[in-house]
C-alpha cells in the first residue's frame, strides 16, 4: 500500500473528520463564551467591586520613561486583570463542556441500557450472560 493510499484511508475516516469539525466548533464556541464572559459577565462583576473594569487591572512594577534620546519606554506593568478575564473564561468553558458531555453520555447510556436490564448490577449482568451463555 503506497503511502498517500494509506494517508488518504486515515484522512477520510469518521474519527479524523469528526475530530477536525469538532475542533472548528470548539474555536468558534470558545469566541463566543469569551465574548460572553467579558461582554455580559464581567462589566456587572466590575460594577459590583467598584465600577472597575476587572480586565484593566495591573500592578506598575516599572513606570513609563523617556529616555534621552525621546524615545518612549514602555511601563512594566503586572495584567492582573486579564489573568482573572481568562480564569473566568476558562472555568465557564470547561463547566460547559462538562455539562455538555455529561448530557451526551446520559444520552448513550440510557439508549444502550434500555436495551437491556437497566436496573440491573453489573454481577447481575455478569450471572445474565453466564446464564444466556448455558442455555446456547
């Protein structure tokens, strides 16, 4: 089997495809649960400690200058603030996907259990096919 055979067998597998769907969604969900988060989210929090934009937050470690020449020199600053905006994005993204995944799985699991006994432990499942096993 040649290589761009075999290349071309994985590219056009099921998995691969949905993989690549699934990281496209991921992105554009990520842009909109930020901008959810900074736009809807945060300006009330804001409000809420002082009318302060939590995103501007920063500690000056090192002030602005101008140095001999005029040219300007950039203050150091600790973004304290975005690290708390990204924080906040983060933990909403993640609370999210996990809600989501966990509605999946309720999904798949009550389609395949209701198949069988769905009250059933797995000893009891285990002794139903031991059972099912002796009969044939």
């Amino acid at each position: 089997m040649t290589f761009f055979k075999q290349f071309k067998e994985f590219a056009v597998k099921g998995n691969v495809l949905d993989l690549a769907v699934g990281v496209i969604i991921g992105a554009a969900f990520g842009k909109i649960v930020s901008s959810f988060i900074s736009d809807v989210v945060m300006p009330p929090l804001g409000l809420l400690v002082g009318g302060v934009d939590v995103k501007h937050l920063s500690l000056v470690m090192k002030e602005g200058t101008v140095d001999s020449t005029g040219a300007v020199v950039e203050a150091v600053t600790l973004n304290y603030g975005m690290f708390i905006q990204n924080v906040v994005d983060f933990t909403f993204i993640a609370f999210v996907i996990f809600v989501a995944i966990k509605g999946i799985n309720k999904l798949k699991g009550d389609s395949e259990e209701s198949k069988e006994n769905p009250k059933a432990t797995p000893t009891e499942k285990l002794l139903e096919e031991i059972r099912d096993l002796l009969k044939k």
